[in-house]
C-alpha cells in the first residue's frame, strides 16, 4: 500500500554533473537599478525577492510551512547591503545548504559553500526587488528623509554566478562531492546512468566516508546511495540523482 497514490518509483532528479546553483557571492555586478536610493545608509537586511525568471527565489508571500508551494522550504533568501547614500550596493544570496563534512579533522569534502537554493539556476534568469519588498527587508514605509521609494532592482544571473551543487574537493584527491539533499526527496538517492563507465560512490548503508567503485552499465543502477565523488575515479557520464 502507497501513501497518496505513490508507488516506489522516482519522481525528482538532479543532473550532478550540469545542474547548477547560486553562488553565495555578491549578484550585484549584473544588476539593473531603476529604484530611487532612500534607503537608511551603510545597512544589511534579509529580503525576499518579488519575482523574476528564477524560480528558486524565496517569495514572502509564499514562503512558510504548509504553503503547498515549490519555495515554501526550499527558496534562497538575499542579503542587500546599502552604501552611505542609501543606494543598494551589494546583492548576496544566503547560503542554505550545508558545508562539506570533516572526520577527525580531515576534509572528506572540504568544507567550502555547496551553492544556494534549489539546483535550477541558469544564466540570464532575472531576480527582481520591488519597492515592497525593499521596503519591508529595511522596515520602511518610504525612506529615511521621507521621500518615496519607487523603481525596482533587477538581477540578471551570470554563468560567474552559478556554480555546481557539489561539496567541493576531497583532501589529496581531485574529486568533488554531489551529497544527499533532503530538499530535493531524502537522505539517499538512486542513480541513472547515461553513459557506461566507472563510478565513485558512498552507498546508502555503508559506514560514513566508506566508498566503493562500481563499473556501471547505461541505465538506471539497483542501488541506493549517499555520496557520488566526481572527477579522478568517476568517468561514466549522463549521472542523474533520483529522488
């Protein structure tokens, strides 16, 4: 018996070796600003984009448990940083997925930023702040010397700004680490295979940093895992994660 009229096959997927993230970097450099800058000077506040052609963003009047929305938990928040006339001057996407893990003080996937938000970032999609939502991460009404704030803040993602939803390099090997992502449907993950070739994984019940190597045929692998490690060991092609 399936819950929900489910059964047991996959219903997400992520390319490991294409799918791409926000970088937790500063998105400012592509952005176009029409917003009148009245904003309290030298500030930092969280804001929830308004809209845009990313659909990663996290939109405040969605965001919350049980809005039954794609960015209900899953959304990148942003951090905008004004200059002393009150001018935004820096977009930075929050970091919402966790570093790469240690083991006794050695990096197994050294700890560097995995990406920001779900992996459906491409290069030319458009993250825009309107004046509601610029307002409301200052906690404005208009300005601060009382005039209006009018106009919008539109960010158009660079392929500088995308980067792989992988851990980063594992210690005194050139590899990279795609983990397990409880947003995208668990803990672990079946593997398709698209073209045949050796893989490096961590399966599913194997005991933590313990890998193995499987020569995988085309096709979908009968296994469940926790880690796949790109780059040295890794030469099969086409690797999607099902969730």
């Amino acid at each position: 018996m399936y819950q929900q009229n489910q059964g047991d096959m996959f219903t997400n997927a992520v390319d490991v070796l294409l799918a791409a993230t926000l970088r937790s970097a500063d998105l400012i450099g592509s952005s176009n600003s029409t917003f009148s800058a009245n904003l309290p000077a030298s500030s930092t506040a969280v804001a929830y984009a308004a809209g845009g052609t990313y659909l990663g963003s996290a939109l405040a009047s969605t965001r919350g448990p049980g809005a039954g929305v794609q960015n209900d938990r899953t959304g990148s928040a942003y951090r905008l940083t004004t200059n002393a006339g009150g001018a935004i001057t820096a977009v930075l996407a929050i970091q919402d997925k966790r570093d790469g893990t240690t083991v006794g003080g050695i990096a197994t996937s050294a700890p560097t930023n995995p990406g920001v938000g779900p992996n459906i970032a491409t290069a030319a999609q458009t993250i825009i702040f309107d004046p509601q939502s610029i307002k409301d991460a200052f906690g404005v009404t208009l300005g601060t010397d009382g005039n209006a704030i009018t106009g919008a803040l539109t960010t158009t993602l660079q392929a500088g700004d995308l980067q792989p939803p992988r851990s980063g390099t594992v210690a005194g090997a050139v590899e990279s680490v795609y983990e397990s992502d409880l947003r995208q449907g668990g803990g672990s993950f079946g593997i398709w295979i698209g073209t045949a070739g050796p893989i490096k994984l961590e399966l599913a019940g194997a005991i933590a940093n313990q890998t193995v190597i499987i020569t995988a045929p085309a096709g979908a692998m009968g296994i469940l895992a926790r880690k796949i490690y790109i780059g040295a060991n890794t030469t099969a092609a086409g690797i999607l994660a099902l969730y």
